[in-house]
C-alpha cells in the first residue's frame, strides 16, 4: 500500500492511500501522523487500520503533485519535533565516489574508504544483534523538510547544490519512547558537495541543507533490492541521468543495524516526535561533473514507491550587507 497527504482547499489535511494505479481519499480527518501515532500507541498495523477506516472518493494525484499541494508523508504539527537525519557510506559503490572526493596518496587509504570497509565486515551482523555503526550525520527539524514539487534553495553562502537520491525510512515515537517504522519513501537529500570536498570536516556543514521525501509513502517491508533513476533537468533537456540501486542487496549495511545506531540515542526516543531518517546512496551527479544551475529541476523515480519526486533548484541572493542577521549582545 502506498499512502500519502495533500492540503485540500480549505487547509484540512487529506490522506490518500493506492494500491495500483487508483487513489482514494481514506475517510477520515486525521493527518498521517495522527493515524501513525494511534497505530504506534495501540499497536494496531497501519494498513489495516487504514482498511478498516475505508474509502471515499478517487482523486487524481498526478494533478494533486503537479499544483504541489501534496505534502511529505507525515508531518509534525511543531517542525521541531521533527527531525531529519541520515547515514552515509553505506551503499555498494558509496566509497568510490567519496574516497575520490578526499583523495590521498594511493598508499594511504582515505577515512572514507576505511568507514567502509568498517560497514562491509560489520554492517550487516549474523547474530541479529548490532554491528558496526555507520556515519551519521544532521540536516535539519520540520523547517529543513521541503514538499514534493516544492522548490529547493541554494543558500547564498553555499558552493554547490546537488542531489542525492536515496531511500527515507519514517518514524514516530509512542507514548512509551518507542520508535516505530511508519513506512520507507523516496528523498533528495540535497547537499553541498563542493563545501564537503574542501575538507572531510565541512561534510556536517554541507548536510544542513533542506530535504525533500515523497511523494508517497510505502507501507510494509522495503524490497531487498530497489530500482530507480536520478535525472536533472535544465529547460528541455536532460543533462543527468542515472540508475541508482537501494535495498539492502545493495548495502553494506543491514536497515535495522541503521536504525538501531539512531535510536540508540535517548534523545532520539522522545514520545510523538517524527524521524525522516535516510539510507545513502552511491549516484551523484556531482560526481559525473555536473555543476547545478538555478531552475534545474531534480527528478528521482522508483516504480516501488509511485509518484517521482520533483524538485526545482532556485539559488538564493545574498541579502544587502546592513540587512543580515548579526548576534545582539545584551
């Protein structure tokens, strides 16, 4: 089952949910995350309960994410009860890719292809129980957490803007500071990988970047192999594009390994708080030598997940210098 949410014409949130190619608003007024939160704290699956509340009408959620009024899957209703967050190095081929971007002497392996390794030999244990924890990294709370079909800002201060087409998994925590899987979805976790190239150190800084997931949201367990393609627009023309791989076939690390070192932290089980965690991924068009422009318009597909994720790139003017926000002594 795929579920997602859009904005209807007077403010209220409506869950849709598809299976095949038809859409239907479920019959309720409650958000995703209501939904999500009543199913985490009375340990009810979300697919039935959403079969149990019904269907109405069909709707048309190509149009609904053309108009951008679809909504990423769930939402907080305080963004900063919402956190967004990631893992890296964790993808079959991920090493290549970064290890050229900090590039040492051939006989000094890089930090990068050292985390790696790491996650080859331990990521995925034989016992069931934890291994290896992986890079971790920030990106942002609810603020940071962009709808499909909304636009994507370049910050002025940045270097780059690129894409990094991954798979999210979604979570809300229950009453009683569990963390429960909502569902998995397509992301951009779109970051500054110029910044991140001038010094390993920089890759917290290239991360607070926004982020988009969506459009919809895939209940159930994640496919051991995922299929998609990342492409960038620039007007009529296509001038990126590439098959990336996900699922854990794919990956040095196990899903429940990656959510184990997150939720291992007390700070990340705190009851009726979201958690947009993303997986990695080894396709950047970076590092086939793209340099994005403004009004580029990023694209990543899966069929497993539905809809494409679209986002437009809009590169952000740096305001005049007596209007920037400078720390006020008190």
């Amino acid at each position: 089952m795929l579920l997602s949410q859009f904005r209807r014409d007077d403010g209220r949130i409506q869950v849709v949910a598809r299976e095949g190619t038809e859409a239907y608003e479920v019959a309720t007024d409650a958000s995703l995350y209501d939904l999500a939160m009543h199913c985490a704290n009375n340990g009810v699956v979300l697919k039935d309960h959403v079969i149990d509340l019904g269907l109405n009408g069909a709707v048309d959620l190509a149009a609904l994410c053309e108009e951008g009024r679809v909504l990423p899957p769930v939402l907080h209703p305080d963004p900063a009860h919402l956190h967004v967050t990631g893992t890296g190095l964790t993808h079959l081929g991920s090493a290549a890719t970064r290890a050229a971007m900090h590039s040492k002497p051939t006989q000094d392996e890089t930090d990068s292809m050292r985390m790696f390794r790491m996650g080859l030999e331990g990521g995925k244990p034989a016992n069931g129980g934890p291994g290896v924890q992986p890079e971790w990294f920030y990106k942002g709370n609810g603020h940071a957490l962009i709808a499909p079909s909304a636009t994507l800002v370049r910050p002025p201060f940045a270097d780059d803007a690129g894409e990094e087409p991954e798979i999210a998994g979604i979570y809300v925590i229950d009453r009683n500071g569990n963390p429960c899987r909502v569902g998995f979805a397509l992301a951009n976790e779109f970051s500054d990988h110029v910044m991140e190239r001038k010094n390993y150190l920089y890759l917290a800084h290239s991360k607070l970047r926004q982020a988009s997931v969506g459009p919809e949201l895939l209940v159930g367990p994640l496919p051991a192999s995922v299929e998609g393609v990342s492409r960038i627009r620039r007007g009529r023309d296509v001038i990126f594009e590439k098959p990336f791989l996900s699922g854990e076939a794919n990956m040095s690390h196990s899903i429940a390994n990656l959510e184990h070192h997150h939720f291992k932290y007390e700070i990340f089980r705190q009851p009726g708080d979201v958690h947009v965690h993303m997986f990695g991924t080894a396709t950047l068009s970076y590092a086939d030598g793209i340099a994005t422009q403004d009004g580029d318009v990023f694209e990543i597909e899966a069929p497993v997940f539905g809809y494409p994720l679209r986002n437009a790139l809009k590169f952000e003017a740096a305001p005049p210098v007596a209007e920037r926000q400078e720390v006020q002594v008190l």
